[in-house]
C-alpha cells in the first residue's frame, strides 16, 4: 500500500517545504484554500519524484470539510504522516476566526484523522513559539484541551480579550495542550502525535507579521542565533518527528525558535532596564 502523507496548509511555506523533502516515493493530500497554487504545487511534487499528488480545498473550520478530506485521505493510502500547517495569524483575522481555524480546526483534524492513524503514522501540529509566552493557568489548559466543547468560543473571547493577538497565542496554546491530552489515544492505535512550535520564520505570513508588528522585531533582536529560520529548517524538525528516528517521542512540542523562548527572562530584564 502507498504511503500517504496530508499536509494542510499545503501552499504555505512550511506547508510546501514538508511536502518537498518527502516528495519522493510517496502519495500526497494536499489541502488549502488557493486551487491554482494547490495545482502548481502538486506538479513540482510529481517533478521531485511523488508517485501520487491530490489537492483539495479545505476549509479546516468547518467539520465537513475536514471530514472529506479524511475520507479522501482514507482512499489514497496508508496514513504514515499527517502534518497540519494550516492557520491564521493576527494580522489575518478578527478573534473568533482566529480561534475557529487555529483551535477548532485542529480539534477537528484530530478527531476526524485518529480514525485513520496506525502504528505507521506520525503526525505533527503546527503551534507557535507565542504559546510559550502565554501565563496560563491550570485551569486555562484544562479548557483549551477541548475547543469543541460547546462553551469552549465564549470562554475564549474572555480568555483573549477579543483580540486577533491573544486569540492566536492562545489558540496555538490549544494545539500544545491537545497534542499532550490526546496522545493516549493516538497511542492506543499505536500512531505518535507532537507538535513544533516555530520562532520567527521567513515565510510569506511572517513576512506579513514582522511588517505590522513591532513585537515581532524586539524578539528577532533578542534570539540568541540573531537571525529568522527560514521555512526548511521547520520542515527539517517535521521530517525528524515523523521519521524513526523519533519512533519513541509522542505528546510533547519541539521549540524551532533559534533560542528565543529560552531568552525571554534576559530579554525581559534589557527591556527595563531600556525603560529606566
């Protein structure tokens, strides 16, 4: 049986990179929102040497959505890695679709794929290195296990404070959260599931970020390897957690952030100190 790889987000710039350095051989389900950059996309694969490529456009918010493209998934192959890249950032989005995307949309990718996961399947979650940042609360992580949980929106809107910046920290925070709740059961069937948390990343949507927030240029000032990633080292880390070399981590989150996170609390201190 064909190994089959399903990569949401697939036009984007981790999205693409995955699929490219596990082009040859395999079998892939691309899905997106954009059909033209799905079909440009799909030829350079089958150029790099894939042996099936289908695209679908998927709107990942919307569980019948998200369900057709599991049942497409169901026909092509065996489900050996899935990787969801798929999400809006602050600049992309009011609050609540944020969340819809970013939180439901993933809680509805694992739900609808764990019927399709074996002891083959690895399958990799897109957060961010902003979930880190966030003060969370036990009782937070508690409810951010379960977007689809019927409360789960309103609790949200006070969580984030209805903005498109607490929204997305929040809901990558939910990816997190989930990865570690639901590893059980992804277990049970014998699949791994993780998840990376990228720092600052040269792709199209961190261009769009950096631009239009100064946040994001006070961190890239303050990560010890003084640089962006670029979008093949992040599909570097996904080739590693879907690969044997990690056949024995699942339920954890992989910082990719050049250091970052590991020098909030000094950057912290510079920035008072700046401010005295």
């Amino acid at each position: 049986m064909t190994n089959l790889y399903v990569i949401t987000g697939g036009t984007g710039g981790m999205g693409k990179a995955t699929a490219m350095r596990l082009a040859k051989g395999n079998a892939f389900l691309l899905a997106d929102m954009n059909e033209e950059r799905l079909a440009q996309i799909a030829e350079e694969l089958t150029a790099a040497g894939a042996v099936q490529v289908e695209y679908m456009i998927a709107d990942i918010s919307k569980r019948e959505s998200v369900k057709a493209l599991a049942d497409k998934a169901a026909s092509m192959g065996e489900l050996v890695g899935l990787v969801h890249t798929a999400g809006l950032s602050p600049t992309m989005a009011d609050w609540k679709k944020i969340m819809e995307v970013n939180a439901v949309g993933t809680a509805y990718i694992l739900d609808e794929f764990i019927h399709l996961a074996g002891p083959k399947t690895s399958a990799v979650m897109i957060s961010s290195m902003s979930a880190h940042m966030v003060p969370a609360t036990p009782e937070m992580r508690a409810a951010l296990k379960n977007p689809l949980d019927e409360a789960f929106m309103a609790t949200m809107e006070q969580m984030s404070q209805g903005t498109p910046g607490g929204s997305y920290t929040t809901s990558k925070l939910a990816v997190i959260e989930m990865v570690k709740d639901l590893a059980w059961a992804w277990g049970e069937k014998g699949a791994r599931l993780n998840s990376i948390s990228p720092g600052t990343i040269d792709t199209a949507m961190g261009r769009q970020e950096k631009e239009e927030s100064q946040q994001m240029a006070v961190l890239l000032a303050h990560t010890p390897l003084r640089r962006e990633g670029d979008a093949d080292e992040i599909a570097k880390a996904v080739e590693f957690l879907l690969s044997d070399a990690a056949s024995y981590i699942t339920g954890t989150d992989l910082l990719v952030d050049g250091g970052t996170i590991a020098n909030m609390a000094r950057m912290r201190q510079a920035m008072q100190q700046n401010q005295q």
